[in-house]
C-alpha cells in the first residue's frame, strides 16, 4: 500500500519521497465520508445515512479530502520510516498534501523532509591493542590495601581523654576571621574531623591536635593568595576552635 525512498538531502535535511497506492485512498476517502457524515445533521436523513451527493451540500470536498488525509499520512509515515531505515530526530516537514487530488484514479504521491539521525560506520576497532602495564604486588601494597580498608570499617567510641590527639575523629565549631570580620568560607559548625588526616586548610590539624576538650582554642594561620598582581602573599586568618 506504501512505498518510500530517500531521493535527496535539502539543507542537511533528508528527503523522503511516498507513494500511497490508489487503493489505499480510494478506501481511505470512502471512510472520511462515512465518518463525517456520521458527524453532520441533515435534514431528512439519519446522521450517516446521507448519499454523498446530498453530504457534500453541507461539508466541501476539501473538508473530506482533509479527513482523509489525516488517516493515510500517519500510516505512511510510519511505513516509510521502516521501509527507508531512517531515523528522525525532529518532526517531519510535509510537502505535496496542501491540496491534493485524491480521486483521480493516480497513487498519493508526497515528499517529506526530515533531520535523520547519522549513520556511523565503525572501523575495525578490535584491531586496536593495549598494551598492559604489568605491575608487581609487593607486600608493602598489600599492608596498605589492608590498613585502608581498616580504616574504612573502624568503628569510633567515646574517648576518655580530653585531650585531643592524631587520629581522633572531633567534632569541632570553626570560626575563621579576616581583619576581625567572620569569613563564612573560613568557617564550619559541627564539623567531624580526623585529625592529622589533612583533610583540613594546612595550619587547622596542627593547632586542633593538644586542644583541651572543654577549652576553644584562638590561633592564626598565614594562608597563601594571589594577589591582582600575580604574586603569592600570605593571609592572616584567625581562627577560634572549639
């Protein structure tokens, strides 16, 4: 009922090219009548029952042609995508269904224009080899694969102590301060801690490491910056810990 080709690209857009077999639209304009005779009151005569002399008085052809349209282009459509192998990645733009003829004996013929997707072509690329880098365990590795994961499933109790020390896991109220105004970059409530982990601004793990549990802590780091310059200066910051 359907045929399809691709017979052109436009503007990087892929032209499709349709044939709807004139059977197709003689059955297809026959069932637009039906349907919109079934819609349409006309004095004398049940709503579908209307000869098509009698229907076309109160609906123009084009109304019908319309009607017929909008059931055979959609199948088409579909059809031609699967014939033709094209994939679409927008919308089709139609050109020929404007105001088409559809009973003059002759196939429905319309293009469509459409952005489809590429096709890829793949080398040969299991003929690419790697070569692997071959790397010897050394028990060293092992003892830090295991420390790691150790560390990874450690378990953290209450200490006894009140003094702070590496390893510890605090936490901690910082409060950053330039030129005596609060940094909110420089600072952190309830902040968990490991200490001596580095995973604080260089300067925090050294001073939090020997503070007294119940006893905040003041001290200044210098902090590296560029300035508008281009030159590396030192900041001070203060900071309060606790």
């Amino acid at each position: 009922m359907y045929k399809a080709s691709v017979v052109g690209v436009d503007d990087e857009r892929t032209i499709l090219e349709i044939t709807v077999e004139e059977p197709r639209v003689r059955e297809a304009v026959a069932r637009a009548v039906r349907k919109v005779a079934g819609r349409v009151s006309i004095p004398g005569f049940r709503k579908g029952k209307a000869p098509r002399a009698v229907l076309e008085r109160f609906v123009s052809r084009e109304a019908l042609y319309d009607e017929a349209i909008q059931a055979i282009v959609p199948e088409a459509y579909s059809a031609a995508l699967r014939e033709t192998g094209v994939k679409p990645l927008d919308d089709p733009e139609f050109d020929g269904l404007d105001d088409p003829e559809l009973e003059n004996g002759e196939p429905l013929v319309f293009k469509i224009k459409i952005t489809a997707s590429p096709h890829v072509k793949l080398g040969d690329y299991t003929a690419i080899k790697l070569d692997r880098e071959q790397r010897e365990i050394t028990d060293e590795d092992v003892d830090q694969a295991l420390e790691h994961m150790r560390e990874a499933r450690a378990e953290y109790v209450p200490s006894e102590r009140s003094v702070v020390e590496a390893g510890d896991l605090v936490t901690a109220d910082i409060e950053g301060y330039v030129d005596g105004e609060l940094k909110e970059s420089f600072s952190a409530h309830d902040l968990q801690v490991l200490v001596g982990s580095g995973q604080l601004i260089p300067g925090l793990d050294e001073n939090i490491a020997g503070m007294n549990v119940n006893e905040p802590r003041e001290f200044v780091v210098n902090l590296p910056e560029t300035s508008e310059d281009g030159e590396t200066v030192d900041r001070e910051v203060t900071f309060k810990a606790s």
